[in-house]
C-alpha cells in the first residue's frame, strides 16, 4: 500500500512538472505532446549540470517575429511585446517545475528585473545569438552561469493557419558554448492578427 502511495505521490509530481508545456503566445496555443526521452535536451543538460554545480539561469528573449506580411498593421508592436513578455513568463515558470521536479539538484533563475536591466543598457533588441560583451555583462552583474536564449517567429500559410517556431539555446556564461538546444515548431488554426 504505502509502494502504490509513493507511486501516486511521485506520478503526480512528475505530471505536474510536465503540466506547463502547454503554452499560450499571443492569439494561440502550443501543445507538444511527443513523449521520447532525449525531446527536450535543455532540460536534460540542466539536470545534469545541477548535479554538479549551482547553477543560476538568466531567461533572454531573443528575436520575436512575426509575419512580415502584417508589420505595418495597428497593434502588431504591441502584440510582439506582449508575446515576448509571454514566452519569457512561460519558460520560467517551466523552469521552476522543473526545478521543483528535481529536489535535491536544483538550480536558481536571476531575477528579471536584473537582466531587463543589463538588456536595456546594452540598447539592443531582436538578439538572434548573444554577443561576447553581453554575455560577459549579465555573467558579472546578474551572477547568471548560463543563459537561456529563446527565438520565437510565427508565419502564416495560404490557408492562415498559423506556424509557431520556438528555438531554445543554453548558453554557458563563462565560456560562450551552447550546451544544449531545442526547436519546436507547431501549426495552429488561427487568424492573422
């Protein structure tokens, strides 16, 4: 009995650490349902990491774009930033399941108000990769060891389903290498803006 417990105690848990891969940007919602061991090597490496090190994670948006087709139209500015705001809140509440899921090897985000900072003074926006000078500047003032670069675009087909790309790359502060990366890309059944 107190096995079949531990079993349910520890399925729920790991559902729960799961649950966040639902994700909304803007007008749609994104499902990844694939359920293989290696579908999202960022999570993987972390774990891994975390065994053996504190690791402290600054979540950066990178580039966000969506269809070029719609750039001249009213809102399409203030949808780009609220879909940034988004995809960042979104990652870092998966990222603190995860930690959660981990226990004893958990590892720690850097505030975002500390990285915003460090972001607007670097007076740069759509960073489709981080710069050297950048990378060294959130290392030595947010205390971040990697950082967590998300490119995010949405195109539109003939028949306005929309196709979401996310891309995903862990960067090591210190060095400037990727450790681990992922893609997703998903098709939606939604209107333009």
């Amino acid at each position: 009995m107190k096995f079949l417990q531990a079993f349910l105690i520890t399925s729920f848990l790991v559902l729960s650490a799961c649950s966040n891969l639902s994700r909304s940007y803007g007008l749609t919602t994104l499902s990844h349902n694939k359920v293989s061991e290696n579908e999202f090597p960022i999570d993987s490496k972390l774990y891994y990491l975390s065994c053996n090190q504190n690791i402290r994670i600054a979540v950066v948006a990178g580039t966000v774009k969506i269809d070029n087709n719609y750039e001249g139209y009213d809102g399409y500015q203030e949808f780009v930033s609220v879909t940034t705001e988004e995809l960042i809140t979104d990652y870092e509440h998966h990222l603190l399941d995860l930690s959660k899921y981990f226990q004893k090897y958990a590892f720690n985000l850097v505030n975002r108000r500390e990285v915003n900072r460090v972001l607007n003074e670097y007076e740069s926006s759509n960073l489709a990769f981080v710069p050297g000078d950048l990378r060294e500047k959130i290392g030595a003032e947010t205390t971040a060891t990697h950082i967590l670069l998300m490119n995010f675009s949405r195109n539109y087909d003939d028949r306005s389903h929309a196709i979401d790309t996310i891309e995903r790359q862990l960067i090591n502060v210190a060095t400037g290498s990727v450790e681990a990366a992922d893609y997703l890309k998903v098709r939606n059944s939604i209107s333009p803006l």
